[in-house]
C-alpha cells in the first residue's frame, strides 16, 4: 500500500540573505496590515518610513552575521530532520516565509506541482498570534488559491502547551540551568528570564491570544523542570514602534536583576530557530547590558533548532492532526483560548468543510 503524499508547509518569519535585502525585507514587515495596523492609504508611507529609519540598526546586526540571516539555513535543517522523522509517510517539507524568500507564492507553485495527496500547514510559532501565524495563513490561503492547489487541508494553530514541544524545551532550559547554576557562586542567586517577542497591548487588547499561550508555554515548562523555588519572570524584547507593548521589557527585567545582584538565565520561549533576535539581541546587546549594570553572571539558553527531541515533537504534532482530518485542528478538544481571545482561529473559523477546501 503506498503511503500518504503529504506536503507539510512550514511557516517562518524570513530574514534578508544579503546586505541588499534588508531594507526591502523590513519593508515587507512592516506593510503587513497584521503588523502595522493603521489605514491601507497610510500605511505605504509608514512602512516606508519605518524601514528606513530600522535599516541602519538592523543592517549593523546581520554584519555581525555575515551580512545575512539564518533563519532560512536553520529551518531547511529542520524541515529535512522532519521528513526523515516521518518515515510512514511519504512526507516533503515546504517552506514559506512571510516577508523574505521563499514565500507563500513562489512555494504554493511548487506544493501544486508536486501534486500532494493532502497539505498540513505548521507554523514554526509555538503560540500563535494574528501577527506570526494568522498573517502566514491568510498570506499562504490567497497564495494557494493563485497557484491552482487543489487538496485537502489540515492548518494546525498552535501549541503552546503541547507535551512533546514542553519537553523539548524544558529538557534544554534544564540543562542550561544546571550548567548557569555550577557557573556562579552558591550564594549568587539564579532568575530564569522567559523572553518572548514583544506585542502591542492593543492588539492583545483587541483579543489576541499571544501573551497568554505564552504564560501557558512558560507554565508548562517550569511543571516539567520541576525545581522548587525556582526565581523567574516572563519579558518582552524586541520593542518596534512607538506604542505600548507589552510589559515587563527584557532590558528591565535584566536592570532589576543588576540591582537584585542576581545572574540570569535567559530562555528565548518564542522562538524555536536562531536568527538575529537570539544572536544579536539576547547573545550581544543584552550581554553588554547585562555587563554595564553589573549583573553577576548572564547565560542564554538555546532554541531548539533542529534538536531531536523538538523535531519528534513536530512529527508527533503532523501524525495527531492528520489524525484529525482536513480543516483546523484543535489539539486539545474545546481549545485553549477563552471568550476574551476573539482573534483566536478557532473562534473566527468556519466549518471544518469550508478550511479543507
């Protein structure tokens, strides 16, 4: 019997793979009516204004990089790892990236030549948010439908508290907490800072379950590492426009240890591949803030990458949605969001017949 033809498409953010690349990358960013929600006649303008005054900054970090981001390498590493995870079925993973290529329309042309039997979207968002993977579905949706796809859908969400994703990560946080913890003096104390990419209070305000499937990955984790009186906190970094996000920043949570005279063990919770809000953000400009203020020890724990533990997680998550059938698939029956989160899918979604088309 030959084994299902399944095209997995994973959804990432992207990142510039030259110098040249960086101001059109921040400008598709921030033309995303997910990102930048203000008027389709204003938006243009401020996409562009933004992404000048950013590409400055941002180009100085990717130099640190080699000129490029690594994002695309790390999350083709990934994608093979899966495929070979999945041997019961004839598996190829696809990738599409929201804002630099390979994105959702090149990659629908080439899911619609390979002729899949079925197509399962996952998004390489653990949590999802309206501006990650709502703007990846919707983008990926009208691509699809340009490109001719024709077969049945299978769009997973989220999982934020999935068990086999929790011990993936707790496994590593662990680790990085036993190696912080023999690194500093006994009498040093150790606060784990859980980072997660910042969000505007608006748009979690608007009902956006980010912060929450946040609060519940972190949850999650700290039941699995198991260490009693563990001193932690949950943080916001990467703050990009002028509004109020969401609070507390990573900076202030680092200045507080400071005067706390604590080390810090920095988990990047949000994120499952390195690109320049690890390598650059936490691993340089936060160490250096860390370094000016006195903090007496800083560590970062790693994302996941192409670790085994975390792509048996992803293959677990591919084998229960399928399990499923075509349409959204709610890995935890009735869901995880509240009445409050009215941006979460499955409050928005049609019927399971219509997603499937």
């Amino acid at each position: 019997m030959s084994r299902p033809r399944v095209a997995i498409v994973l959804f990432n953010l992207g990142g510039p793979d030259r110098p040249e690349a960086v101001r059109p990358f921040l400008r598709n960013l921030f033309s995303d009516p997910a990102i930048l929600r203000v008027g389709p006649l204003l938006r243009p303008f401020l996409a562009r204004l933004i992404a000048s005054r950013r590409v400055g900054p941002a180009s100085r970090n990717y130099a640190l990089l080699g000129g490029s981001s690594p994002l695309l390498r790390e999350t083709q590493e990934q994608a093979r790892a899966l495929e070979a995870a999945l041997p019961d079925l004839e598996a190829r993973c696809f990738i599409a990236m929201r804002y630099w290529h390979p994105m959702s329309d090149q990659v629908a042309k080439e899911v619609a030549a390979w002729r899949p039997s079925e197509v399962l979207l996952l998004p390489l968002y653990p949590q999802f948010s309206t501006t990650t993977t709502g703007s990846s579905t919707a983008a990926w949706r009208d691509a699809a439908a340009r490109a001719g796809l024709v077969a049945p859908v299978t769009t997973i969400c989220c999982y934020p508290d999935d068990p086999g994703y929790v011990g993936a990560i707790a496994a590593q946080v662990r680790h990085a907490w036993d190696q912080a913890r023999a690194s500093v003096p006994g009498e040093t104390g150790l606060r784990v800072l859980f980072s997660a990419h910042g969000l505007p209070e608006s748009i979690v305000r608007a009902g956006d379950p980010y912060e929450m499937q946040i609060r519940a990955s972190v949850a999650a984790v700290l039941a699995a590492m198991s260490i009693a009186d563990l001193d932690s906190v949950i943080c916001f970094q990467s703050r990009a426009t002028p509004q109020r996000w969401l609070t507390p920043s990573t900076e202030e949570e680092i200045e507080r240890a400071a005067r706390d005279q604590v080390a810090v063990l920095v988990v990047p919770i949000a994120f499952v591949s390195d690109h320049s809000e690890t390598l650059v953000e936490l691993d340089v400009e936060y160490r250096e803030l860390a370094e000016k203020h006195g903090v007496p020890g800083y560590f970062r724990a790693p994302v996941p990458n192409a670790d085994p533990a975390f792509i048996a997680a992803l293959a677990g998550l591919v084998r229960r949605a399928r399990g499923e059938g075509p349409g959204l698939c709610a890995l935890r029956p009735g869901g995880i969001c509240g009445p409050e989160h009215r941006d979460c899918p499955h409050r928005r979604a049609p019927s399971r017949a219509e997603l499937a088309a």
